[in-house]
C-alpha cells in the first residue's frame, strides 16, 4: 500500500492514523494486530503523551515507503466492527519488517493483542 498518511482531524487526506495500532483509509477502520498501543484517553498524563508517540511512530511508519497490510478480501472484525490486519514491508535486508515488532523494539507499545495491559504506562 502505498499512500500518504495524515493524522485523523487533520485535512488533506483520506487515510489518516486514529491511534498508535488503529488507522483510517476512507470509511475503512483498521486496527493493526500484533501488539497494543497505549490509549490515547489513558488513565494518566504519561499514557496520553506515551499514546501520542505511538501515533506519531505509526504515522512516520506508515509513510517510510509500500508496505502490505494482511487479512485478504473478508479479514476478521473486531468487536467494533474494525478490519484486523498485520502490516509488514520489505526491509533493507530482503526480509520482512513486521510493525508489531518495530513498535514493540521502540517501547511505544506491548507485545500481542487486545485486552488487560501487562505494562502500565503510568508507572
């Protein structure tokens, strides 16, 4: 996929970044599988602002060049209704680049899916 991505609320493009594991390509709602972002409405100032980083690493992910989003033509759905998809790129390597792991490598987010945080951000 390759598109230019803004934040959601910011004018000027059709896909935009709602969170640090959660995007917006027109009407499409996608929240990327793998790992969990801390909440952007966190319980503490630390987990809004650790929140806002993570939104900014997707961004600038998102916009580092193609990339591909998993799941095929019907991907499952979240309690939300939202597209569950992997994203991954080619790396320098050959190899693949998966986000989940890059957002984990950074510290902007947890290891695996959804549900009780093991980290907490306010710590």
């Amino acid at each position: 996929m390759e598109q230019r991505f803004t934040l959601c609320g910011e004018k000027g493009s059709a896909a935009c970044v709602i969170d640090g594991d959660t995007l917006a390509i027109g009407k499409r709602r996608i929240r990327l599988s793998g790992y969990d972002a801390p909440e952007i409405d966190g319980a503490c100032e630390a987990e809004k602002a650790k929140a806002r980083e993570a939104r900014a690493a997707l961004q600038t992910w998102l916009n580092a060049g193609q990339f591909l989003l998993d799941g095929g033509e019907e991907p499952p759905r979240d309690q939300y209704g939202r597209e569950l998809r992997g994203a991954r790129r080619v790396a320098p390597d050959g190899g693949e680049e998966w986000l989940a792991e890059h957002m984990v490598a950074q510290g902007l987010a947890e290891d695996g899916g959804w549900g009780a945080s093991a980290i907490d951000w306010c710590a």
